[in-house]
C-alpha cells in the first residue's frame, strides 16, 4: 500500500480519544466521530487540523480502517447497525468484555474461556477484516507509554487475515509503539483484559520487543 490507510476512530471516551491524540502526535490523519457531535468537534479542535470530525456514517464509508472504540455491547450494536457501510473495512476492536462487579473490581461479561474478539468476529461483516487490538493496555498506560525512549512499548493485535498486517501495523507504530502478531482471532483471549499478554492479565505491564524476546 503506498498511501497510508484512512483512519476513523468511532466513540471518543478514555480510549477512543487517547488513539487519536496518539496517531496526531505521531503526525498520521485521522477522522473522529462520536454519536454526541460535539465531542467530535471538540476533540479535532483539541487535536489540529489532522483530526476531522465527522458523523459517524460519514467516518466509517471514507476510512480504511475504523476502530470501534466503544464498549462490547455498543460494539455489537454499531456491527449491526453500519453492516452495510463497514463492508471491505478493517474493523478494530479494542473491546474488553467485562463490566463493574459488587467488589468494586471487574468481572467478565462472557464465558471465561470465550473472548470478545471471537464474539464480535462472528457478527462482523463476512467480507470486512477483523482485527483484535489497540486494548492490551490501560488507557493511562496507551497515553503515558506512547512514543517511549529508548524502546517503544509494545501494542500486540490478532487478526485471521494478514494481508492486512502492514496497515495495521504502521497504524501501531504512527500510535508511538511496537506491534507485536499474536496469531488469529481464536488468540484474542490472550490480549484481552486477565489473559497472558494484557497490562491487567498476567503480563501485568507494558513490555519493549526486547524484554519479550528474552521471555520467550
Ligand atoms: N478504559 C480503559 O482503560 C480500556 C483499556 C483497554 C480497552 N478498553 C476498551 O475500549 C473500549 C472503550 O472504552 P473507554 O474506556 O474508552 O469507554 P468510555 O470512556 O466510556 O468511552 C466510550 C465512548 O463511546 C461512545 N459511545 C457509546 N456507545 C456508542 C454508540 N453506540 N455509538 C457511538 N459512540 C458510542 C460514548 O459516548 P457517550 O459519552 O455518549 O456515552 C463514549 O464517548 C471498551 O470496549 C473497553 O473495554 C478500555
């Protein structure tokens, strides 16, 4: 691909913001779109004229890539509802599928061995590609790590489809980090929040390509 892919970020909270304040920084395009407007217009003023709001049909029908930045169950829903214009799109799901428990912590939404990858793939456009990433960290760890020195930290993502790797990955890396391919989407668990690659599984923080190396 010669020219860089066509970034949409859709739903700007915590993470939806921070990957567009981090592709801007990393001097990358990117359209944002939120279903409260002025969120959107607030945040490209924030940003710079490399941010564009948009409305959310508009965002997903002129990108490349659109990251659901919303949570599991708005994710099922913005799948069913935009299937038509998410076709021949690389969709990217940072979702954990997790909501609060009574103890104040976290508790999975779905069955423990199942992830949200896996879920929300199924239900995905057939002819679109689907890709696990841009969750394996906190949000202050996507903001605070990002454009790290000396080494950049890692963002590990999962896709089935590979053709798209090279996109994905300069999208990682215009986001000031390190990609790392898990395999396909049946290995999304991994990188999803308590599996072995997440900042809140076992890994338990961020981790340079090297440090991985010498785990391995
Ligand atoms: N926060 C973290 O540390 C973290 C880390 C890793 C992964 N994640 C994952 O990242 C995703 C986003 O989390 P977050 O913390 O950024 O959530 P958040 O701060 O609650 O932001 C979600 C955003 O999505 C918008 N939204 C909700 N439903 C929508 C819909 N149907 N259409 C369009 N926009 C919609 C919300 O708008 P309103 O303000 O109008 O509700 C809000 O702006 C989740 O799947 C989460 O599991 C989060």
């Amino acid at each position: 691909m010669t020219q860089k892919s066509t970034i949409a970020v859709i739903g700007l909270g915590n993470i939806g913001s921070i990957v567009a304040t981090n592709l801007v920084k990393g001097n990358r395009a990117v359209i944002v779109a939120d279903r409260t407007a002025e969120k959107a217009a607030g945040l490209a003023k924030k940003l710079g004229p490399l941010a564009t709001p948009k409305t959310i049909v508009d965002a997903i029908k002129e990108a490349d890539i659109v990251v659901l930045a919303v949570w599991f169950s708005a994710i099922k829903e913005l799948l069913a509802q935009y299937a038509s214009e998410l076709q021949g799109k690389i969709i990217i799901d940072p979702s954990n599928p997790i909501a609060p428990d009574d103890k104040g912590g976290f508790k999975k939404i779905i069955d423990e061995h199942t992830s949200a990858g896996e879920v929300l793939s199924a239900v995905a456009p057939k002819n679109a590609t689907f890709v696990k990433a841009l969750g394996t960290l906190s949000a202050a760890s996507l903001a605070g790590a990002a454009f790290q020195k000396p080494e950049a930290a890692v963002l590990f993502y999962a896709t089935d489809n590979t053709s798209v790797a090279d996109a994905v990955e300069l999208l990682i890396k215009d986001s000031g980090f390190a990609p790392a391919y898990v395999g396909g989407i049946d290995k999304s668990i991994k990188i999803e929040v308590f599996g072995d690659l997440h900042e809140f599984g076992a890994l338990g923080k961020t981790i340079t390509l090297s440090a991985l190396a010498a785990k391995a």
